[in-house]
C-alpha cells in the first residue's frame, strides 16, 4: 500500500504542474492579446528611451548605458522576423512579447511561492493589468524582459531549493539554469545584480556543503559568468556605430564607463533634479499598482509567511530590500520603471499573504462545519472563499484598470508619427534640422531607418550654444536650416518664419517698405492667405498658412487667434498664438519683412463646414485686448 502511495504521489505532482504549466500560458496568452492590442502602433514617445530603442533595435545600434547587448540582437532579430507593422511597431512589440511571458513565468513562481493556486492567480492577474508594467509592455524598452529574467531567476531557484530537499538528481541542473539566467540577467540590465546577495544567502542556507565543495561552484559560475560575452557587442558593433547622441567610444575606458552606466551614477550619489520623496511618495507608488486591499494582504504576507519556508521568506525580503533601497536613492524622474521589481515583489508577497488569509479561512470554516481541512478546501466551500478573496483583492485593481485603459491603449496613438510626417515634408532639399536630441531622433526614424528623404540632415543639439553655432555654420554655407523649437534670442538674431510645424531660420531682414496687403491692426498687414486640407490619424486638418508685414516693429506682445466659424458664425476650431509658433513676435519684425506663419485648425468628424469661414482676430498679448480682425 505504501508503494502505492508513493507511486501516486509523484504522478500527481507531474499532473499538477502540467495543470500549472497550461494556466500559466492562458495568462501569457491573454496578457499578450492586451497588451499586443494596446501597444503604440509606430513612434509614440518623443523624449524617452523608447524612441532611441525604435531607432536602435532596428539599426542594430548602441544604445544608452549600459547598452543592453542581450537585448539589442534579439530584440533586432525579432523586429526583422517579424512580418506586420512598422520598425517602431515591431520594437514595440518586444515589449508585449516579453511582458506576457513574464506574466506566465511570474504565475509559476508565485505558485511555486505561495503553494496556492487561487493566491498565484490572484497576484498574477493584478501584476498583468496595473498600470506601470502594462504602460511598459506598451513601447519599446528593457524592463518587461527585465521582468521576465527576474521571475525565471527566482522560479529556477526555488525549483532548485524543492529537488535538493527531495535529493533528486536534477538539483544540480536547476542550479545551473538558475545561475545562467543571472548571467542573462546580468547581460541585460544591471539592476540585476541587486538579486545575487540574496541569492547566495538563499543557497548557501540550502546547501551548506557548497562552501566545503569548490569544485561544485565551477559550472554556475561559469554558466553566471558565460553570458558577459555579450558585452563585447558594444566595442565590436562601436567599430561601425555610435550611439545616438555620438558619445559611446568603443575603446577599452570608453566601453567600462558604458557597461557600468557611469554617466547615470551621479542620480545615486547626488540628487540633480532636487526631488522631495518621502515615504508617503513611495507607499502611494505601491498602492496605485496594487490597490489598498491587495497591499494589505502583501504585508500579512510579509508578518506572518516566514512561518512557512524560512528560506524562502529571507530570499524575497532580502531581494524586496534591496530593489526598494535602489528605487529610494536613484533620484531620477520616471522612478515608475525602476520600482517595477519592487512592484513584482510586492506582487509576490501578496500571493503569500492570500495564500495565508485563504487558509485561515478554510481552517475556520473546517472548525465550524466540523469537517476536515483536505475536505472544506477541495469542496465547493473551499472555492467559494478562494473567489470572495478573488473578488476583494482584485476589485481596485480591477476598477483602476478600466479607468485607465484610455490612457494605457496606445493603439490609436499615431500623434508623433503624423509630426514626423509633417516635419519631414516641410524641409527644403537638402534642408538641416537642428533640434534637441529626441527630435532630430525622431527625423532619424524615418531617414536611417525607413529610408525616406536620405538628403536631410540632422543636427541634435540640447544645449542653446551648441543650436546658434549650428544654425550660424549652416547659414554660412547657405544651407536651408531649420529649428524645432524656441531658440531664446533668435528673434533678435535672425529672421523666423513658419514651415509647416518647423521654424525656418535665414538672415536677419533688413528694412524696406511695408508691402501692400490688407490690414489687420497695430501696422500689420496680411500679404497672403492660403489653406489646405491635411489628414492626419486623428481626423483632417485645416492649416492656413499666412504671410504678414508690418511697417514697423509692434510696440506690446500681440497673439493671433485664428478660428473656423461655420455658417451661423459659431466657432468650430480654434487656435491662439505668437506668430511663428510663438518664437517670432511682432515686436522682433524689421519693417517691410515677409514673415510666413502656420495655424492648424482641427477640422469636426464631419469635416469643413458648408459655408465655413475663418477668422482672424490680432489682440494684446498681456490683456486681450482686440487690435482688429480679418474674415477669410
């Protein structure tokens, strides 16, 4: 009989984690149908990493510190593999793929965790809808995979520390496996290292006997230490590229500072940007991810689970420990990303704590009905408790996912796609744009990568000195050159006009009479007036395009209001500004000056209406007060 049982007990346990194995790829598989379909169909993000790594991956470039030299080659096989989107679509893409299979590996882990079905899904679930992993899973980046790595790491650990108990043969591999998953890890994002301290207080507490074995040490060490080779990608793929801003140097000092990310480490020995976090900042974070409920039952997880596996309790504290000191001294603006481990943690111990609240409740139930606990939790009282703890946990995150599913679904986000658009058609042959490094990185896409209008060129700038300097030596070499923004002083300097969303730059004007047009007020006349229809992924646009002149330099700051009425003289769009994207002023005109100028006025779902016209209205900058009106 005893044979029996023993015989059983393991094909039990094989038919379990198969039940397991088939559970975690329905949440890998619905987590990508989400965030596949939410995910930004091109371009979205103009000054964030994504739109560096959608310029890079396709490239096979090098990107930011640390360079991420395991992710750069897969990520750029996937995106040329790949049969459907765009470059910028498919990196975006990665993310989701790697986010869903995070989701499934994490489900295993925290059931491998928290020995508890219903608590494994429960955490699993919320972890896949709160907002900053699924706004990650979204756009092109490195921490869903970072995710990803952190989850399989952890889930080989503990497969690990259950083989060795049982003195099954295959430990050895699990610790191998584990240990090539770190060196991945490593290879990947160098976060990851704050997981090997508790890791080593997690083996050696399990196997004693390592430290008395050296030659046991030799495969995971080397299987930790083989995947660094990927970082000779950068000085080997630097013979032929640099990174986007021009700064990685593919020399010995210049790939040590990369790979060690040296240029980001005054956010963790100073604080540049003067933020103000206290812990009040970083138990909102948590309790936006979580929802107040679902973090109650993390810290029953985090008082009471050390009771259960003392082993395995030290190595998620040890881990939470060091991921939350990381995220509390790394003053940088979107902390969101770097507390994502922290935000699995604590999803992890969620489990544990729901795990316990659910077999506290069988046990009381059991008590009451006088039954036995194996019975009350396999009868349907069992399952009705695991779904009210369903409910209670996962209602906020539930609910908050709704509300935010706007702002997550990236699907129809073509805004930044359609600027480039627009910004690459209003550039002269031979045109130069000088911007910062976002958006000339943005022209670069559709130039490098989507081989469009080879004959641009771009100049990334972020500094005032470094944008004078290269429009002056454009401007000398009589070259079209063009600004993306407000350059202070350049009013002064030269002469500004409207190109379509670009601010064209040529000498300054010198005085001549004041042309004929019609007049407006305050001097200024309108030379010319054209309009055009544009459409855009948000609907169609109406852009006027004026000419003005003025017979002399206006003596207050003006606006122009620029509006669409339709037949019954009601506004239907509207536009206020400077002249010249507010970076040309009446006050800066010479007199007798041609200055071309851009509104864009957002046309109905209907489109122009019958009967349509378009006013111009010119009033005080500084009280709104009306100078005088044009009807078009």
């Amino acid at each position: 009989m005893e044979n029996a049982d023993a015989a059983r007990r393991p094909a039990g346990a094989v038919w379990h984690r198969r039940q397991d194995a088939i559970l975690a790829g329905l949440f890998g598989l619905g987590s990508l149908a989400l965030y596949a379909r939410t995910a930004a169909p091109s371009v979205s993000n103009l000054f964030d990493d994504n739109l560096e790594f959608q310029v890079a991956i396709p490239m096979l470039g090098i990107p930011h510190p640390t360079g991420y030299p395991l992710f750069m080659p897969l990520a750029h096989l996937f995106v040329r593999l790949l049969p459907w989107r765009d470059p910028a679509g498919r990196a975006n893409l990665v993310s989701a793929v790697a986010g869903a299979a995070a989701i499934a590996v994490f489900y295993l882990l925290s059931r491998e965790l928290s020995r508890s079905r219903p608590a494994a899904a429960i955490a699993t679930l919320a972890l896949a809808i709160s907002p900053v992993w699924w706004a990650q899973a979204t756009r092109a980046d490195v921490y869903t995979a970072h995710g990803l790595l952190l989850a399989a790491f952890l889930y080989l650990l503990l497969r690990w520390e259950a083989a060795s108990r049982d003195a099954s043969q295959l430990a050895g591999r699990w610790l191998g496996a584990s240990a090539l998953v770190a060196g991945l890890g490593l290879a990947h994002h160098r976060m990851f290292v704050l997981l090997l301290p508790a890791a080593l207080v997690f083996v050696l507490w399990t196997d004693p006997a390592l430290l008395r074995s050296p030659r046991r040490w030799l495969l995971p060490v080397g299987l930790l230490l083989a995947p660094l080779l990927f970082y000779l990608y950068l000085p080997l793929r630097g013979q032929a590229v640099t990174s986007l801003d021009g700064a990685y140097r593919p020399t010995l000092s210049g790939t040590l500072d990369w790979i060690t990310a040296r240029p980001y480490n005054v956010f963790l020995t100073g604080n540049p940007f003067h933020y103000q976090r206290d812990p009040g900042f970083f138990v909102t974070q948590f309790r936006a991810q979580m929802g107040i409920p679902l973090l109650l039952a993390a810290i029953v997880g985090l008082a009471a689970a050390w009771r259960r596996a003392p082993r395995r309790y030290v190595l998620l504290l040890l881990a939470t420990i060091a991921q939350v000191a990381f995220a509390v001294g790394y003053e940088v603006e979107d902390i969101g990303s770097f507390l994502l481990p922290a935000f699995m943690l604590a999803m992890l111990w969620a489990a544990l704590g729901a795990a316990l609240i659910l077999e506290w409740s069988q046990r009381a139930l059991a008590s009451r009905r006088s039954l036995g606990k194996t019975a009350a939790s396999a009868g349907w009282p069992g399952t009705v408790l695991a779904g009210a703890l369903a409910v209670l946990l996962l209602a906020v995150p539930v609910a908050s996912a709704q509300r935010a599913f706007p702002r997550l679904d990236l699907s129809r986000d073509w805004a930044l796609r359609d600027y480039g658009e627009d910004m690459l058609d209003s550039v002269a042959p031979g045109g130069e744009v000088v911007g910062l490094l976002g958006e000339t990185t943005l022209l670069r896409y559709f130039r490098d990568i989507l081989g469009r209008r080879p004959d641009l060129q771009v100049v990334p700038a972020d500094s005032e000195p470094a944008r004078f300097a290269a429009v002056d030596a454009a401007l000398q070499r009589g070259q079209p050159v063009y600004l993306t923004r407000d350059l202070p002083g350049a009013a002064q300097r030269y002469s500004l006009d409207a190109a379509g969303p670009l601010i064209a730059v040529s000498p300054k004007a010198i005085a001549a009479a004041q042309l004929q047009g019609r007049e407006i007020g305050a001097g200024i006349a309108l030379l010319d007036a054209q309009s055009a229809l544009r459409k855009t992924h948000a609907g169609q646009v109406l852009r006027l395009a004026l000419t003005w002149s003025a017979a002399a330099p206006a003596m207050e700051d003006l606006k122009i209001s620029a509006r669409l009425l339709d037949s019954a003289g009601q506004a239907v769009a509207q536009t206020d500004g400077v002249p010249v994207h507010f970076t040309y002023p009446a006050t800066a005109w010479a007199p007798g000056e041609r200055v071309s100028d851009v509104y864009d006025l957002p046309l109905p779902a209907a489109g122009l209406p019958e009967g349509s016209t378009v006013l111009l209205i010119l009033y005080r900058a500084a009280d709104g007060g009306e100078i005088g009106r044009l009807t078009l």
